[in-house]
C-alpha cells in the first residue's frame, strides 16, 4: 500500500470504528494496522502531509 492509504487508514481508525472491524473491511490483519501505527506515529502531522500533496 502506499503512504496514502496508509495514513487514510490510520485516519480512519480515529474515528470511532473498531480496529478489528477496520482490519477486516481493509483486508488486512490487525498487526499490520499496529506495525503502522508504531512505523507512522504522529498521524496528525501525516495527514496534513497528505492533503498538502492534493
């Protein structure tokens, strides 16, 4: 996945969705959300990177 989806992904885990729901809508295992999670970190400064690039 790209760094987009990525962060798109994390965004949406913010919002009140289970991670284990959104793994699964994702196709993903929930380690993989955690591994990204750790890996990305401050999802806040990510994500304006990601609108800045639109």
């Amino acid at each position: 996945m790209t760094e987009h989806q990525i962060v798109s992904i994390l965004k949406e885990a913010e919002v009140d969705i289970p991670i284990k729901e959104l793994c699964r809508k994702q196709g993903m295992g929930n380690s993989t959300f955690y591994k990204w999670r750790e890996k990305y970190g401050d999802i806040k400064i990510l994500y304006i990177k990601y609108l800045k690039d639109f």
